[in-house]
C-alpha cells in the first residue's frame, strides 16, 4: 500500500481499538504526504479515542465485576458501555467507529444537533456509571477481591516495559497523550491518572479515574470545536520516498506503536504494529505467580 482497503485493515488490527489504530496509521500517511489535518479534525478525532476509551473500560469494570460474582455492577456496565458505544454510533454510523477517522481527517463532522445530544448522553452516561461503580468501591466482600490480588511490583513494571492502566496502576506516570502528544493533545491535554499498589484494585481503579477524565474532555471539546474542514481534501498516493516513520498513540490498553518505511518509489515497503497487549501479556503471567486457583 496504501491503498484503498488499507485503511479498512488498520481499523480491523484490533478489534477493541477501531480509532486507536486507524489514527496511528492516518498519522503516518499524513506525515509522510505532509499533510496538516484541521483543529476540528483533531479535535473529532480525539473525542472518538476518548469514547473508545470509555467503552472499554467501562466493559472492563463489568467484566472484573462478574469475574468475582458481583453481578449489579457486571449488569449495570454491560448496559453502560453498550451506552457509550452508541455514542460513536451517533458521530458516525458505526458503534466501533468505523468510517470515523480517514487520512487527511474525519469523514463525519458534527452540527449543534449532534453536539448537544451528545453532550447530554454524556451527563447521563456519568451518572449511571457513577451509580454502577461506587456499587463496587462499597461492597467489603468486592475489595476482599481486589486488594493484594495479582499485584505487581513497581520494579517488575519496569523491568517487563508495561504500558496503559497496567502501568498506570503501579504508580508508572506512562501515558503518550503527555509523554508524545499528537493531534489535539498537543493542545488539550488529560492529566494522568495512576494508582500505587499494583494490584488488581488498582488496574480497576486507574480505569475509574480515566472514565471520569475522558468524558470531562470530551465535553470541553464538544463545547468549543473549532472551526474549519473536516478533511484536506488531497492525494496519500504520493508519499515522501526513503523515510521512516514512528506514529504513537494512547488506546485503551495503552501505547500503540505503528512503524511505516517507504521505499524509493515513496510506496510503503515495510510496516509494523506493536499492539499494547505485547507489552503487557508477561505482566499478566506475573501476576498470577504465587496466586490462588481462585485468583
């Protein structure tokens, strides 16, 4: 490539993460054709990372919820998150926000309409959360589960390179939205949400925290979108020769990293992506040594 199903196979890399991948690799393609993407294009592109964000780790809360036998929040969050994934529905047809984002920019704007529904699923979306997941916090037989289960330790964070909330909850400041900031977060950034003790409460509790940041920016955004196009309406066929490219990008599960080579003809000759699962899958093996059965 690229060609025209290119796009469609980053958005398929990961199936939980449409945007995360489909923005690691237009950034790529935009770079190499040095294309400068419009502020409300950012700007949309960084809602739709956000409502993905907030999808999955609602999810996740749920499904740790059910792991444990707690089925009023794993109920409530099933719920939730089908909420939110239709929120990306509302911004472009798809609830995994296929179509969203496309070299040069998005395919879909936002009219006021939109924007104060969305504003106003929002709020809604909060509240029920709030509700389902406070449930959790409450409940001492839910933190007899969490606390000191699958812990890992601050030095094996380190040691194993994890990134995203495993990270964050080992008291690891990681995160590429402030470590590397494209697009709108070079502007508009989240502050970094970590906890301490490694353990299985605190993976849970770092999600907590980054639902609450993520729909705070996704309404200071919806509030004061810029004007402007959507997209730059130009060519991805012609692409600066010999080059190579880094592009990263903070999913949900963490750092993205797509790699783009281009050859003398300025076609892509070699490309890579790093997902943030091949950073984390040995903590995961870590945690569970010396565990119970059960855990």
């Amino acid at each position: 490539g690229p060609n025209k199903r290119t796009i469609f196979m980053m958005e398929s890399a990961a199936g939980d993460t449409t945007i995360g991948h489909a923005r690691a690799y237009c950034q790529i393609l935009e770079s190499l054709a040095h294309c400068r993407v419009s502020a409300r294009a950012q700007a949309i592109r960084g809602i739709a990372l956000e409502l993905e964000r907030l999808a999955n780790h609602i999810g996740d809360l749920g499904a740790i919820s059910g792991d444990i036998g707690y089925l009023p929040t794993a109920s409530f969050c099933g719920r939730i998150r089908g909420d939110f994934l239709n929120m990306t529905a509302l911004v472009c047809g798809s609830r995994f926000g296929r179509g969203l984002v496309r070299p040069g920019g998005v395919g879909f704007d936002l009219e006021p309409a939109r924007i104060d529904e969305l504003l106003g699923r929002l709020e809604q979306g909060l509240k029920d959360a709030t509700v389902a997941i406070e449930l959790f916090w409450e409940k001492p037989s839910v933190m007899a589960r969490l606390e000191e289960t699958g812990r890992i330790s601050l030095k094996t964070c380190h040691q194993l390179g994890l990134v995203g909330p495993a990270a964050r909850a080992c008291g690891v400041e990681r995160d590429t939205r402030f470590d590397y900031p494209s697009g709108i977060y070079q502007f508009s950034q989240i502050p970094i949400s970590t906890w301490h003790t490694g353990d299985v409460f605190a993976r849970a509790y770092v999600r907590w925290l980054e639902i609450q940041r993520s729909i705070g920016f996704i309404k200071s955004q919806l509030e004061s979108l810029p004007e402007g196009p959507i997209r730059e309406e130009q060519s991805f066929d012609s692409l600066e020769p010999s080059r190579l490219v880094v592009s990263l990008e903070e999913g949900w599960r963490g750092e993205i990293c797509h790699v783009g080579i281009t050859d003398e003809a300025g076609r892509i000759a070699h490309y890579k992506i790093i997902d943030p699962s091949f950073h984390n899958w040995m903590g995961l093996a870590m945690a569970l040594r010396d565990q119970q059965i059960s855990d």
